[in-house]
C-alpha cells in the first residue's frame, strides 16, 4: 500500500498547485500509516525532484524524457497507470489543476477507483473515505465517501497552505513502457502569459467590472495589481464587450479563482460573478452604490467612487510596502 | 460527421440552495432547471456550427429520470438532430460515462463534446472518464475547436498559457467558454423539438464508485467592515494585521 501524487511541472517547475497535492497526499499517507510517491514526468533538475521530500513525499519517481515536457494527458494516464501498479498505489493525488482535470478522470475509469474531485479537506477515515468537496460553485460542500479499493483525490488549488518542511526525498529513475504512438494527441504551440502573475494560481487578484466605465480606465486598476504583486481579473460584461480578454473573466461561466485576496472594484456582485470568487479567503469590495451586493459577501468594503479610492489605495499600498 | 453532446440539468444559477433528508439531498422546492451553462452555450452550440458548416449529425445524451426531458427538449430546439436519455438517477461520475460511453459504442461518433464541469457537482470529471471508457483521445477544458478533414485542432487552457493541440477523430473534449457563443432557441426551432426523436434507453449495469454521504453550507459571512473612503490606510493596516493577507 502506498499513496501516489502526481506532481506535474510547466517548463521544468513544479507548479505550486502540485506543491499543495503532495503535500496532502504526504498527509493522507501518514494518515493511513504508509509512504507517499511523487511521480514528475519530464525534463526537471536534481534540485527541483529532491526538494519535494520538504513537502513530504519519500521517493519521487521521475520519468525524464524529453517528450514529457509537455504533457500529453493520455501518455500521462498511462505512465501513472504503471506506477500505480509498481508502487503498489491504492490513493492517488492529483491537483485539481488543468492537468489533473484531464488526467485524473480517465486514470479513475481506467482502473475502476472511484473520484472525488476539488477535494477541500483531507479524508475522514473514520467511516469508510470520506472527502469535503465545494458543490453548487462553492454554495454548499458535499461529503462523499469512495467506496472503490483503488481511490482518487484531486485537491483544489489554493485551498492548503504549503509549507516547506526539512524533510528529503529519494529520486528514482522510472522507465515506462511508452512509445511513440501513444502520443495521440499532438501539441502544437504553447502560448505563456509572460510576465503577469498566472490569473488561477495568484494569491492576489484585483479585478474590476462595469463601474470602470470602459477600457481606457484600466490604468488605475493595474497600477494597483502591480503594488499588490497581483493578477488581474474581470466581469463577464467587461470580457463580453471585450474592454478585457476574455482568460480574465471570472465567475460561473468564467474561471474560477480562490486567492488569499480578492480586490472587487466596481463590480456589483452578481450571484454569478460571486459563483467564481466566493472561495477566497478576503473579499475587499469598492464600489460607489452602498446596497450593491457584493457587500454582503465581503469581509471589508469602501463606499466610494472608484476613480478617487483607488488611486489613493494605491499610493497607501506603496507607502506601507516600501517601509 | 457525427457528434455526440452530452446535456446535463443544472439547476438556474439564482437558486437557492437548501438540502433536506438530514442534509443529504438537495432541495428542488422552487427551483427551475436548466441545461448546463457549458453544455448548452458552448458545447451545445458549437457542435451546431459544425452541423451547419460541415453538414454533420447532432446527437443529444442525457443520463436522467423523466424531469429532464424540458432541458433536452429545449437542447433540441436549439438545433440538435435526435436526443436519448437514460433512465437512470445517479450523481457517481463513473455511473454516468459508463451510460454515455455504452451508448457511444453503439453509434460511432466522430466528436463527443461535454461540457466544462456541471455547476451543481463540478466534477470536470465526466468527459475524460467518457473518453476512457471509449477508447479516445481526450482534449480537456478546450476553448476553440476547428474540424479540417479528420484532423480537430483545438485549443485548450493550462496553468500560465494556452496550447494549440491537433488530433485524429474520433475525439472526445471538454468545452469551456471561447468556443462558441450563446444562442436563443427561435419559435421555428421550438415546434420543431416537439417532433423531433426523444429515445429511453435503460441503463446498463454497473457499480457506482462514489456517494454522497451528507451536504453542508458554508457559514455565514462575519459580515462587512465598512471604511472611510478617506481613510484607506485603515484598510491597508487591516489587510495585513487583521486578515494577513498582505
Ligand atoms: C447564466 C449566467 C452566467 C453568468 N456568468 C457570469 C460570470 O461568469 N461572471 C460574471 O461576472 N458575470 C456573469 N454573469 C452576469 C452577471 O449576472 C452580471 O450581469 C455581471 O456579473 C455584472 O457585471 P458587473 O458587476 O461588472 O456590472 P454591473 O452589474 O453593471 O455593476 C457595476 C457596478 O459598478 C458600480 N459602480 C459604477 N460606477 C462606479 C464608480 N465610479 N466607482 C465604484 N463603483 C461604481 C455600480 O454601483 C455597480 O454595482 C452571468 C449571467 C448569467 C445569466
Ligand atoms: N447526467 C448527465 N447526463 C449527460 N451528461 C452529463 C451528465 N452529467 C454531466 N454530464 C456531462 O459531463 C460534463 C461534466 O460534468 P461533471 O463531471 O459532473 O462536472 C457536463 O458538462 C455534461 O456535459
């Protein structure tokens, strides 16, 4: 018995959501008395595999094949399917990232172990498996026990925190038995948001909606962003009428994020806007109308007009950051 | 061409959301159901344009009692050519796409589309395990979809960036916002869905992997501390103070 955690990197780093999954899967191993796996697939340094173990993981397994530095999911699914089998897995972890959501439902019908996906709390394994997860867009959660041997938990990004402990992992080389028609789908280009804080890993997101008026108001809001260190979002109808692009909508149609800090300006809180950002753990709204909403669902709010409050948020973020 | 989309009934995104039987069934008192926002606006929807440019096949699969019926017919108003249901009430995942994919073996499609995630059991789970159980590529979470041939270039979201894929059909894919934009079914469209085929099909066997055991809801907000808009430092000092998160 062992628990296996799929720790998968963009451009040689593991991401940080994968952080976070092996992290809970070291605790779910520790929880079941047995050791946690990660397994790391493609072009990664020394350096990077070993300090997994100070997320928890005993041995990480790494395939390091160059064709893996972007991920073919259905190559993915079956080189985990093998290292479930060698590691003799019965829990696997999975971020619920873009990855694992690709990956972790086929590996759940390829091997019959049931999934409970955007896990928010470890096990309780008083009763048989049983995982928190959010349903209804975070409106309610629902407790869902698995009740397959083999079990498969993808963990929502930014729901636990990381934190780096002094432990160390064995690296081992593992071969798979893939080959060259296995890669069925082809990746053509690969397009990075450079230079900006990637909008569903950021921990600050400031983002603005319909009370900027129109796109020739952003500046204001981006000045903010950027003393805060954070990425941008928007509303829908900002998006639709393209005074933003569209990776920055959030809400139910849109992404859905969960940073340390949301930053709402100017946007009313609509039920389906809120459906995307309830999750963070700080709301701060700004908005002019005091019955807007989006009051109700924040933890601190000013009543006031955009333009004046938030150039001089701003200027206060500044001042309190270089002190 | 032939393409499969796959429906689900959500219910209205205002609903409000109350659970009864000890907390471990939602309560439907009141609420009006519709079709997945990512089913219908985007899968639904592309899948029509295909039709329209590419003359293919529009098929419909629901897994669901007799109350889903209004939200496929109204998937068949928009355009869809034929639709099935199955006869089965379940909320387990792997329950679900076995039923889709058995009904997929049958028909040999060429493209089955679903859409992102459900907005009441977000599972983003149900089209790769759909794709696993046929046999098929799966692209995940895809924003744009162009058929040439028998070649599907598509694009799809990872963490930081985009990808540009290509794959043979028969594929299977998650559709996300970017890939069509919405439609209102049109009264020609509406008496049409009435004559149009609505196939039972029953179930077939096969275990459930997971179940609910209880629904929660969150607890209620503290409440909003209201600051001066002259006075935004207050809020700077609060946000690293109070709530640590600068
Ligand atoms: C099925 C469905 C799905 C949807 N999905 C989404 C989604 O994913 N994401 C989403 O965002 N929306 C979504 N919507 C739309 C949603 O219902 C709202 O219409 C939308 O969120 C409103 O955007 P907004 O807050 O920017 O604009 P508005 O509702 O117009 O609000 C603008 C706000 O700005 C304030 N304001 C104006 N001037 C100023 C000023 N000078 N200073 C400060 N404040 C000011 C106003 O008081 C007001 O509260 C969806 C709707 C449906 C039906
Ligand atoms: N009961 C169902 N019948 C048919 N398709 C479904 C059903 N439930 C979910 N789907 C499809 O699978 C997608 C993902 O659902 P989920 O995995 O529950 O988030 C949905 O967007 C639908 O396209």
């Amino acid at each position: 018995m062992s628990v296996l955690i799929f720790a998968d990197q963009f451009q040689g780093n593991i991401k940080k959501s994968a952080l976070e999954a092996v992290q809970y899967g070291s605790k779910v191993a520790q929880q079941l008395g047995t050791q946690a796996t990660a397994i790391v697939l493609g072009e990664v340094s020394a350096d990077e595999l070993a300090s997994l173990g100070r997320y928890g993981a005993s041995k990480v397994l790494h395939v390091a094949d160059a064709r893996l530095n972007e991920l073919e999911t259905g190559v993915g699914v079956k080189i985990i399917a093998e290292a479930v089998e060698k590691e003799n897995a019965d829990v696997i972890v999975f971020s619920h990232n873009f990855s694992g959501r690709a990956i972790a439902p086929q590996l759940s019908a390829r091997l019959k172990a049931g999934l409970v996906a955007g896990a928010i709390a470890l096990p309780d394994t008083s009763a048989g498996f049983v995982v928190k997860k959010n349903v209804f867009s975070g409106k309610a959660f629902a407790n869902v026990n698995i009740t397959s041997a083999k079990k498969i938990v993808s963990v929502l990004p930014n729901t636990f925190n990381v934190e780096a402990g002094s432990g160390t992992a064995a690296v081992e080389a593992f071969a798979p038995s893939i080959s060259d028609a296995d890669f069925k789908i082809k990746i053509t280009k690969v397009e990075t948001v450079s230079g900006e804080v990637p909008l569903t890993e950021a921990e600050i997101v400031v983002s603005g909606g319909r009370g900027l008026k129109g796109p020739e108001n952003w500046g204001i809001l981006e000045d903010l962003a950027h003393a805060l260190g954070a990425a941008t979002a928007c509303s829908r109808p900002v998006a639709d009428a393209h005074w933003r692009p569209h990776h920055e909508h959030v809400g139910q149609t849109g992404f859905t994020v969960r940073p340390n800090l949301y930053v709402a300006i100017g946007i009313s809180g609509a039920i389906q806007h809120l459906a995307g950002v309830n999750g963070s753990k700080v709301i701060v709204v700004i908005n002019k109308d005091a019955e807007a909403p989006f009051f109700k669902a924040a933890d601190y709010g000013i009543v006031g007009d955009a333009f004046e409050v938030v150039p001089k948020l701003t200027e206060a973020v500044k001042k309190y950051k270089g002190k | 061409m032939k393409i499969l989309v796959c429906i689900s009934k959500t219910p209205d995104t205002t609903a409000k959301i109350a659970f009864i039987d000890n907390n471990t069934k939602f309560s439907e008192a009141g609420v009006q159901f519709i079709i997945n926002p990512y089913d219908e606006w985007y899968a639904l929807v592309r899948a029509l344009e295909l039709k329209e440019t590419l003359n293919a096949t529009v098929h419909l699969i629901t897994v669901g009692g007799a109350d889903t019926e209004p939200v496929i017919r109204k998937a068949l108003a928009l355009g869809g050519d034929e639709a099935f249901r199955v006869d089965a009430d379940s909320h387990d995942s792997y329950f679900i796409a076995s039923q889709i994919a058995a009904h997929a073996r049958s028909e040999n499609y060429d493209i089955i589309l679903t859409g992102k995630e459900t907005i009441d059991y977000n599972g983003s789970s149900i089209g790769g395990m759909v794709a696993e159980l046929a046999g098929l590529p799966f692209v995940s979470i895809a924003s744009k979809l162009d058929v040439n041939g028998t070649t599907a270039t598509l694009r799809r979201e990872i963490e930081g960036g985009e990808e540009t894929v290509e794959v043979s059909l028969p594929v299977a894919i998650s559709a996300q916002k970017g890939m069509a934009e919405a439609r209102i079914p049109n009264m020609r469209g509406i008496m049409a869905a009435r004559t149009k085929p609505l196939k039972v099909i029953a179930p077939v066997a096969v275990d459930q992997l997971t179940s609910v055991t209880s629904f929660e809801l969150p607890p209620a907000k503290a409440g909003v501390k209201l600051i001066s808009p002259d006075n935004v430092e207050e809020l700077v000092k609060l946000l690293h103070e109070e709530a640590k998160v600068i």
